[in-house]
C-alpha cells in the first residue's frame, strides 16, 4: 500500500510538471511515467525537444523535493531517457483499449532509460539535434555531456546493451546539477520555513496529502523503497 502511496504523489507531481511544459503525458507503465511531445492533438501538434529536456530536469528536481518532504532513503532514485523520432499510433484488441505508440523510437526510448545512471538523463544525439534545430541545445539550462561512443552501456541489473540496439547513436548526459541545487534550496526553504503552509502549498498537489494519508494509516511493514524509474 506504501510503494501505490508513494508512486501516486510523485506521478501527482509530474503530471503538474507535464502541464506546465506543455507536453502529452502518455501512459503509467508500473513505475513507468511516460511522456511524448509531438502529438498532433497536444502544441498543436508541435515537437519541442526543448521542453522534453526541460521536463526531465523537473522530474530530477520533484523527486529531490519529494524525498526531503517524506525523509525517503536516499537511495530512492529515478533514471530518463530522452529520444526522437517516428513511430506509430493506434489502437489494438478489443478489450481494455487504449491509444499505444510503436516503434524503434519507442524501444530506443526505453534502453536509454534503462541505461541512464541512478537520477540522470540519458539523452539520444537524435533529440540533441532537434534542440539544435530549435537553437536550445547551447541554453545555460541544458548541458549536454557528450559519452565515448566506445562506452559500454550497462543497466542497472548489470546487463550489457549493444550501442546497435540503438541503432549506434552517439549519447549524452544531461547536467542535472543546477536542477538538484535548486530542489535543495526548496528543501532548506522547507526547513526553515516563514509560513509553512504557504510554502508547503506552492510545491504540494493533493495527491501527496493522499499519500501521507496512506502512509500514516498504513500499518504494513517498511518497504523497499529501491524503484529505479
């Protein structure tokens, strides 16, 4: 009941962050948020690398914001993959529909997630070169670190990816270091707060009064908080 709680209040604060970038939140997977920008009933249709990348950084930020308020472990982490490129839209089946996107963007997507270090964002030269495009790849806000395209990509269970499997794309790192400073510094304001109430309603939505409800009234055991994404 405390793993739902939790992943409940934190997808509360990402699906904020989601609105607020203008971007189309496609489906929860377990501990999969996923997102697309470029859906042509969401922007009027328009890809903004861009605000993928900001929206990454907001992910990185609420999830340093969250652990303060709820003294999570520290080992509670989350990785991003970021990719671009074409793929398909439809529905299948006949019960339980939904709207599902298909495609080697999507499984790109997924092994660069899977291959991301423990809060960071693993970002494809294919979504850099659509930032590139918009002029936002040099903004002070996005640091792209390049990786050696000799560099062996690993997941977190130990298990080797061949760069083919992402059809050999050259990766970067996006600095989520100006993204973790100014959650702590949300942090510290939470500590030390003038109005507590003001400022816990600035950065709380109802879902995390959900999940400290569930938390407080749950009497089962501690839970392993170890949820990679």
């Amino acid at each position: 009941v405390e793993v739902v709680c939790f992943i409940n209040g934190l997808f509360g604060l990402f699906d904020s962050c989601v609105a607020e970038r203008c971007v189309y939140k496609m489906e929860t997977v377990g501990d999969a948020f996923v997102c697309v920008s470029g859906m042509p009933d969401c922007n009027d249709g328009e890809h903004s690398a861009y605000s993928m990348l900001l929206l990454s950084l907001d992910f990185v930020s609420a999830l340093i914001r969250y652990k303060a308020l709820h003294s999570l472990p520290s080992t509670l982490g989350l990785r991003v993959g970021v990719h671009s490129g074409r793929c398909v839209g439809g529905i299948v089946g006949t019960t339980m529909q939904r709207y599902h996107l298909y495609g080697q963007t999507m499984k790109t997507t997924q092994l660069l997630e899977a291959t991301a270090p423990m809060d960071g964002v693993h970002v494809s030269a294919a979504t850099k070169a659509c930032a590139d495009v918009e002029g936002t790849s040099t903004s002070p806000q996005l640091q792209l670190v390049p990786q050696s395209p000799f560099s062996v990509l690993m997941t977190s269970k130990g298990e080797m990816v061949p760069r083919a499997a992402i059809d050999g794309l050259q990766t970067f790192l996006l600095d989520v270091t100006e993204a973790a400073q100014a959650a702590l510094f949300a942090k510290q304001q939470l500590q030390q707060p003038e109005d507590g109430s003001a400022k816990c309603a600035v950065l709380l939505p109802d879902a995390l009064e959900t999940t400290k409800h569930c938390t407080e009234s749950s009497q089962s055991p501690e839970p392993d908080w170890n949820i990679r994404r």
